[in-house]
C-alpha cells in the first residue's frame, strides 16, 4: 500500500505541489508532498540503500527487477553522466557507485557479471575483442569525442536494433558517427547497421 504523505494545500497524495520555497532538506516542497516511490532515487532522502546507482546497478527497484542498467567506465566525464541521468537512463559508473576506482579490465568483467543485464559503456577499445563476449553482458565501446558519450549512448538506446535488453545481450558494440557494429557471440561475423535518426 502506498505511503500516504501529508499535501500541503488542496492537492491530492501524489500530486505535484506550487512551488513555494525549498525545504531543509534541498528539495522543493512540490518534491515534499509526492510519495518517496516517485522520486528520482538521487532525490529519495530517506532511502535506506546507500549509493545512488547501487539499486538500478543490482536490479532492486520495485517493479523494475526486467530492466536492464547502463554501466559506465571510469573516465566517463560527470557532464556526460549528468546528461544521462537527466535523460531519466538508469545507470550506474565504476568507481563511483560500483566497484571501485582503478579496477583492471581483467576486473571489471566478473564484476558486470554480477550485475544484472548490465550493458557496459566505454571508450576503451581493449573491451572490442571476441574472448570478452559473454550472454550475461553486452559490451559498447564508443570511438567518439569524450563530450559525445551521452548523444551517442542515447542514439544507440534508441536505435531500432539496440533498444531492448534482448537484442543487445551477448554483444560487442562498436559505436562510431558513420554507423554501428555488432559482434554476437557464436556468431563468426560483424553485422553493421546505419543510425536511422
């Protein structure tokens, strides 16, 4: 049964507030009076679990346990993540809210083993080779400029042939502005696609 949270006003549980000041907490009062299941998890401040990403990273949100989550390597800017996080993708970063800074590439792959459906993004081309593929992960290395992360991680998520966990699985996804390449596992060659948007 959902939460029942006293509303200032008129206004119904659930429903938006006027924006009338902000509260101790940094969160404005219509943020207040909305039921902690609607909020963005970084906005969630009476959230027993501990590190933003950590939830959608390990599949525990109420309700979402079929999504998959957008891991991203290390080196990916704050500004590139901010822009993604604002494009409401659920994501997670090494070093940040998995892992841990510095992890070897020899590393990070038990550890996107242990995350559930986890598609990995990375300007690390060292993670396009056959012996990485895996059905429990999908691997995107991305050979664009460090401050395209964000546009071409979003096209990619859009993409007609990339949008559900299903197509995406088993994959080593070369993602560059001329088009898309896919290496599936048991599959011996690369399928190319062009970005339809």
């Amino acid at each position: 049964m959902p939460r029942q949270t006293h509303v200032p006003g008129n206004a119904h549980p659930g429903e938006r507030c006027p924006r009338v000041g902000r509260g101790r907490d940094g969160l404005g009062r219509h943020y207040q009076g909305m039921p902690w299941q609607h909020l963005a998890p970084g906005d969630r401040r009476g959230d027993p679990h501990c590190r933003p990403g950590y939830r959608a990273a390990c599949g525990r949100v109420p309700g979402k346990a079929d999504l998959s989550v957008i891991v991203l390597d290390e080196n990916v800017f704050e500004s590139q993540r901010a822009q993604l996080r604002w494009q409401r993708i659920r994501l997670c970063q090494i070093g940040r809210d998995v892992g841990r800074k510095g992890m070897k590439d020899d590393e990070i792959i038990p550890l996107l083993q242990s995350l559930r459906r986890p598609t990995f993004v990375s300007r690390d081309r060292d993670f396009f080779e056959k012996t990485l593929r895996n059905d429990r992960i999908c691997l995107v290395y991305l050979d664009v400029w460090p401050l395209e992360v964000a546009e071409y991680t979003r096209r990619l998520l859009r993409h007609e042939h990339f949008k559900a966990w299903s197509q995406r699985k088993g994959c080593a996804i070369p993602v560059a502005a001329s088009g898309i390449s896919a290496w599936r596992t048991r599959t011996p060659q690369i399928s190319r696609y062009r970005w339809v948007d």
